[in-house]
C-alpha cells in the first residue's frame, strides 16, 4: 500500500502539469515525458558534479522549467490554434530531438542518482514495520506539493488567472490578461513538476533515454480518470492509479495461485495486472464520461 502511494504521488507530480496544459491551453503535449527525463538527467549530473542531492533537485527544477518554457516560446506557441493531430506530430518530433540530444550529452548508458545517507536506511512505522527513508519522504514531499499546488490554484491571483484562462481564455484576454506570459507560466510550470518527478524517480531507478515515456502513458490514463484540468482530479486520480497498480501486480499472481500451477498463476495474475488500470479507466468513464472532476 505505502508503494502504491509512493507511485501515486510521482504519478500526481508528472500529471499535475499535463492537466494544467490540456485544460488551460488545450494542448496535447506529448513530450511532456522528455520533461520527465530531462530533470532526472540534470539531477544525475548535477549529483555527480556536486555530491549534493539539494542541488540535483534544484537543477532538475530548473532545468525542466527552461527547458519547458523555451519549447513553448519557439515551438509550442505556434500550435494552439492548429488541429490536435498537429500538436501530437510536433510534440512527438519533440521527443525524438529531445531523446537524441540527450543521448549526445551523456550517452547510451543509464546514469544512477545516489540516495542521500540521510534518507538511505528505513524508517519503523507503527506496528513495527520498516519501510526505506526515501521512498517515505517522496510521499510526504509530493503531499506537500499537492497542498502547494492547491494553495496556488485557488488562493492566488495567478490561480484565478489559470481557472480563468482555463474557462475563457477570450475573455481574460480581453480583460488585460497578458495571456501569452500565463501559458508561458502555465507551461514551465508543468515541465518543472515533471522534471522534479524524474529526479525522484531518479534514485530508485536507473536515469535513461526514454524513461519518460511509459510515465506520460499512465500519466494520460490520471488525468482521463480525474478529469481535463482538474488538480483536485490528478491528484485522486494519480492515487487510484498507483495503488490499484502496486496492489494488483502484488495480490493477483498470489489469488490465481489458489486455483492454478504457481507458474500459470504468476502469467495469468501478472497479465492481468497490467491491465487493472485501464479497466479502471474504462469504468469511471462508463459513469462520468469526462472523468471523476472533469466539468460536466
């Protein structure tokens, strides 16, 4: 259970951003992944050049973030009034510059991103479990994002901005909203929460080219079952995903093992497994077809 929402909260973390986008701007962003990669490789560099794991999450913040906002200045901005299939060909031709260049930069090889000593034994909960530092203190990081994100969404100006944009975006222009600086915002914003995700992630697995990418998959199926621009909808949404993910592949090779060989069990419960999340997803769209927040 405590993995599942260790997977939750990173799942929310790379989510939030995408939902801020498709709702706010309407953009299909599928490099959103190469985000995700490009903060865990500066993470990676930044930890080796240093030592300090502060500040490989420092730079994984603002290097997603630039590079965020310099794809939507020169690339991005270009596609809002263009057709979905547009915005997907641009933003996939993004993933291949962005999986090739870091492939240059520090080569075919995984990177691995230290945990700091501080965090790198376990922790005994109540009841005399033991579960690692770090992955505890992932959870209670992305909580306090989640409560950051909430905070800023609908208690600032900026947030109203947002939820505005997102309901109008005509009309908050019309108002003497600087509208192309709020998607520049909006859009940084996202890639900087995907970045730090990476860097995370980054110390519990391997830093590679193309990590990113089966991350946006489930991070789409979060926001489908949430709901389009709903923080509130990434942030269940991102929960039910990972612990009906963690708790499937957990449970169901050992329920199938009651009625079938241990092999069958484990190919039949794992298959299984991997499938429970878009069964999910199928459900909550047969009762609310624009996900559990998603404006009716």
């Amino acid at each position: 259970m405590l993995n599942g929402l260790q997977f939750g909260v990173m799942l929310f973390l790379m989510s939030a951003g995408l939902t801020l986008v498709f709702g706010v701007m309407g953009l299909i962003n599928l490099a959103h992944g190469s985000l995700y990669m490009i903060g865990a490789f500066a993470a990676a560099a930044v930890a080796a050049a240093t030592g300090s794991f502060v500040l490989a999450l420092m730079a994984s913040l603002a290097a997603a973030a630039l590079a965020g906002a310099l794809i939507e200045l020169t690339i991005i901005r270009r596609l809002y009034d263009r057709d979905h299939l547009d915005q997907v060909l641009a933003t996939f031709a993004l993933i291949l510059i962005f999986s090739e260049g870091t492939r240059w930069m520090f080569g075919s090889f995984p990177l691995f991103l230290d945990v700091p000593p501080m965090l790198a034994g376990p922790v005994t909960l109540p009841g005399g479990i033991e579960y690692p530092a770090y992955r505890l203190s992932i959870i209670v990081i992305g909580l306090l994002v989640a409560v950051g994100m909430f905070a800023l969404i609908n208690r600032t100006r900026v947030g109203i901005r947002i939820r505005a944009g997102e309901a109008d975006r005509e009309m908050i222009a019309a108002l003497g909203v600087d509208i192309a600086k709020l998607y520049t915002f909006v859009f940084a914003l996202g890639a900087a929460l995907a970045g730090f995700a990476g860097a995370l992630v980054g110390a519990i697995q391997s830093v590679q080219v193309g990590m990113g990418e089966p991350v946006l998959i489930l991070a789409f199926v979060v926001i489908v079952i949430g709901g389009i621009g709903s923080i509130k909808g990434a942030f269940v949404g991102a929960l039910l995903v990972g612990i009906t993910d963690t708790m499937g592949r957990f449970l169901l090779p050992q329920i199938f093992a009651l009625f079938l060989e241990p092999s069958a069990a484990v190919s039949v419960g794992s298959a299984l497994a991997s499938m429970l999340i878009y069964i999910l997803m199928a459900g909550v769209l047969v009762f609310r077809p624009r996900g559990l927040y998603g404006v009716a």
